[in-house]
C-alpha cells in the first residue's frame, strides 16, 4: 500500500473520530457519573476522591492536549493542503 495524501487524511480522520469519541465518552463519564467513576477505578488507584478528582481532570488535560496536537492539527493541516 502507498502512502498518499489521500491515505494520510483518511487515517488522521480515524485518529481524530477515535480519540474525540473517547475524550467526549471520559468526560461524560467525569461529569455526570463521578461517584461512579470513582467506586470502579478506586480498586486500582487507592486515594481520596479528591486525589482521583485531581489525577483525572489532570490526566483528561493532558489527553486533550495531545489529541489536539496529533490527531486534530495534523488533520487540519492535511486538509489545508489537499
């Protein structure tokens, strides 16, 4: 298989659909199910639910950040040139 713009753009698509689904789906979760959230990943990350409170947001930033750096901005760019 050759690796063509046309190619490139369709796997950054993926990439974007995939991960935005996954961000959104986190969130969700985060926001409207928190003490759920809390009581099924309290058995593999003992703390405070302030400390998973911290941790989460913390770690769902930094998930934000690298999916816009190399799923959303890639695919923009892609885009722009093709």
């Amino acid at each position: 298989m050759e690796l063509t713009l046309e190619t490139l753009t369709r796997f950054f698509f993926w990439s974007t659909l995939i991960h935005g689904a996954i961000l959104i789906l986190w969130t969700g979760f985060l926001t409207f199910a928190p003490g759920l959230t809390f009581q099924t990943q309290s058995r593999w990350f003992p703390g405070t639910r302030e400390q998973f409170a911290k941790f989460m947001y913390g770690f769902l930033g930094l998930y934000k950040l690298l999916f816009l750096t190399f799923s959303v901005v890639p695919y923009a760019a892609l885009l722009i040139i093709g």
